[in-house]
C-alpha cells in the first residue's frame, strides 16, 4: 500500500520509527476499526468518477461541478486551477467530504469514501491534513496549543506523545522557537507554517491545499511552497492544491487540472500543458501569467514549413536538429525560441520554418526528432 512502499524517512524521527502501512491503519493512531481502504495494488490514490456536486439555492438547482472524471497518483503534487466560481474549492472539498458529490464517486485507495460510516469518515479526516488561505487558527491559543489541537481531538496520543510530536512538526516548519508565540504576534508566512504544521500534526498521506499562498506575499509565496514540496519528496506525502495563480501550478505542482465553469477542460502533465496548452480557457490563464503560448503569429514568407519544437529534460542537451538539418539538406531559420524550467524540468520550445517544399525530408527530419523524444507540431 502506499506507505509501505515509501522509502525510510530521514525528516521526522517519528515517520521513521513508525512507518505504516496504509493510510490511517497505524494502530497507534487509530483506534476505531474498520476498513478504511482497500488492499494492496491501486496505482491511484484518488478516483473520481463522473463527480457532479448541485447546490440547492433560493433560486433553484445550481451545479458547480459536473460529470468530473480524474485520478490522483501517490506521492504527487497536484494542482486544480480555474477561476473564481469555477468549481476549484468545491472539488477540494470533495476529497474530505466537507462536501458530499451529488453524482459519481470519489474513491480513496479504491474505496468510496461517501460508503463509510461516522468512525470511518472520522479516521479518513484525521489522516487527511489541509491548509487553508486564511489560515483558521485559533486566535486565543498559542502556536503549541494551534498545533496540538487536532491530536487533542484524535485523542490517540498521552500528553507526552502529544508534545513530543508538536515539536517534532514545528521544527518540520522551521518555528520551534515560537511555539509559545500567539498567531497575532508572527508574520502571515509564519502563521501559514503553524497551519501547515497543524495539517501535519496526525501524519496524513493526503495533504489539502485550499489557495494557501494566495493571502501571501510573493516572496513569502515562495517560501511555503518550497515548505510544501519538500514535505511532498520527504515525508512522500500527496498534496492536492487548489489555486488560480499559474506560477503555483509552475512551481509545485506535478500535474494540473484546469477547471471552468464547473468542467475540466483540461488535464495533463504540468510541461505538456504548459507548452502545449489545448484547451481555450488554459491558453487565457497562461496568457494572464504572462507565458507567452502563441509562438508564431504567420509572419513568414509564403512557402516551406513552419515547425514547432519541444524539448524536454535530457533532449535539450542534444544536438540533433543541426545535425539532421545538415544531413537532410535542410536548412531553416529560427522564428521564436525559449528555454526555460517547469518544476524540475528543463525544456525548449522553438518555432522554425524549414525552406525547402521537400515534405519527404521534413518528415525525415521529424521522424528523427521524435526518435529522440523531442515533439513537433506542423504549424504550416
Ligand atoms: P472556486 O473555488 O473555483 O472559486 P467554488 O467551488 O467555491 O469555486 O464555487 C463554485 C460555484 O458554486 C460558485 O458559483 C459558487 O457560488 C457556488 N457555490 C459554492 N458553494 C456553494 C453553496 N454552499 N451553496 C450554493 N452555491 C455554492
């Protein structure tokens, strides 16, 4: 299951004297019984299938999402983007039952969680932390007291196994020494840690994300993201976020769903949607991000062929369309070009036009990139 395969754990002492085997199964956590997930073998985390949620209002029936088909994988970070009122915080809320479907099915570990009885739902919540953009502490308790607060309610630890984990998450966060500090007297990314730190407090496997940087600053932006992923790769913890701002999804996330209107228009890995984005609403929020998605605007002579090129990870280091160009004959000039990094990964993309009418040589010269793994698209 998805802890055992999980490599020893060098971040938290307690995750690596305690490794579990699934989600919320550890008996030290959880003393209610019962099947929470399925056994060994799903490759997915999290299904959903045709998920719709309708709200009844004084106004009639409104659906919010509708016919929603996605998996969540283990140990990836995945982002939801859309704008506001598309669906993006009803969709999150799906996943802890906060909000309960009104068609389809949301499975966690192949089993459908709006199935479990009330001990039931009550294990998977603990287990599934979240983080939230206004931070929802209490204001009238300490950081200590914010942080221990959810292994109070668990009621699974003594006092002393509560206070041994309390520091062990707030040093995770970098804020041991406030721990008798009360949220009014630390910065916003501080408070943000204690809210991450309190998501963490019952070592979940699932970590929610409910727009938690968008109350922040952009440097501070980019210190608890760096927070998230590196509990992501250390503790293997999967974190669904939810977002509007495409420099997140660029940052963190692995994959990304783009909702409008209550649809997913679109869904793929972060590079392919960025450098390759097909649906209209995801091209506007890249637009607005300011990631340039149009790389040629027909601006060259009448003939030849106009490629465009996308290179990623190692294929960038390679050599291989002035090689090819030269043995083809072909020769061509370049159009647009640019390199940058999403998440870990290099890429290139250029925009050519190849001179010669030759078809035949063009598509060698394709056949040849793609032997390479570099993708193309024939835009003339
Ligand atoms: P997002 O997070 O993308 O901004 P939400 O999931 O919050 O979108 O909301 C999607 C749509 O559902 C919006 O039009 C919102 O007004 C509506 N909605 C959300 N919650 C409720 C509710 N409890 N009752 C009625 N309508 C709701």
């Amino acid at each position: 299951m998805m802890v055992l395969r999980r490599a020893a754990v060098k971040m938290s002492a307690g995750y690596e004297a305690m490794p579990r085997t699934r989600l919320g199964s550890d008996a030290r956590l959880c003393k209610t019984s019962g099947p929470v997930f399925a056994p060994d073998g799903f490759t997915q985390l999290i299904e959903l299938r045709h998920v719709g949620k309708t709200y009844q209002t004084a106004t009639g029936a409104f659906q919010a999402l509708r016919d929603i088909d996605l998996d969540i994988r283990r140990g990836e970070v995945f982002g939801i983007i859309g704008r506001s009122g598309a669906g993006k915080s009803t969709l999150l809320r799906l996943l802890n039952l906060l909000e309960r479907p009104t068609q389809g099915a949301v499975r966690i570990e192949g089993q459908d969680i709006t199935q479990l009885d009330a001990p039931g739902l009550r294990k998977l919540r603990q287990h599934i932390g979240m983080v939230f953009q206004h931070f929802n502490l209490l204001s009238s308790r300490t950081v200590y007291e914010n942080v221990r607060f959810p292994l109070r309610v668990a009621g699974e630890l003594s006092r002393s196994e509560q206070q041994a984990r309390v520091m062990e998450v707030l040093q995770l966060v970098g804020l041991t020494d406030q721990a008798r500090k009360y949220p009014r007297q630390l910065s916003g990314g501080q408070r943000q840690r204690v809210g991450v730190a309190r998501a963490l407090a019952n070592r979940p496997n699932l970590l929610l994300c409910d727009e938690a940087t968008s109350a922040l600053d952009p440097e501070t932006t980019q210190s608890i993201l760096r927070l998230l992923l590196e509990i992501n790769r250390t503790l293997r913890i999967t974190v669904v976020l939810i977002t509007h701002g495409m420099d997140v999804i660029r940052a963190v996330a692995d994959r990304v769903a783009i909702l409008d209107h209550g649809r997913l228009v679109e869904l793929g890995d972060v590079i392919d949607v960025f450098l390759n984005p097909q649906a209209e609403t995801t091209r506007a929020l890249l637009a607005e991000s300011g990631v340039e998605t149009e790389s040629w605007h027909g601006s060259v002579g009448e003939s030849g062929r106009v490629l465009r090129l996308t290179y990623k990870g190692e294929a960038v280091a390679l050599p291989v369309l002035s090689r090819y160009g030269r043995e083809l004959g072909l020769d061509f000039s370049i159009l647009q070009g640019s390199v940058g990094r999403i998440k870990d990964m290099p890429y290139g993309q250029l925009t050519i036009s190849v001179a010669q009418e030759d078809d035949a040589r063009v598509a060698q010269l394709l056949a040849a990139l793609t032997g390479h793994g570099i993708h193309h698209q024939v835009l003339r």
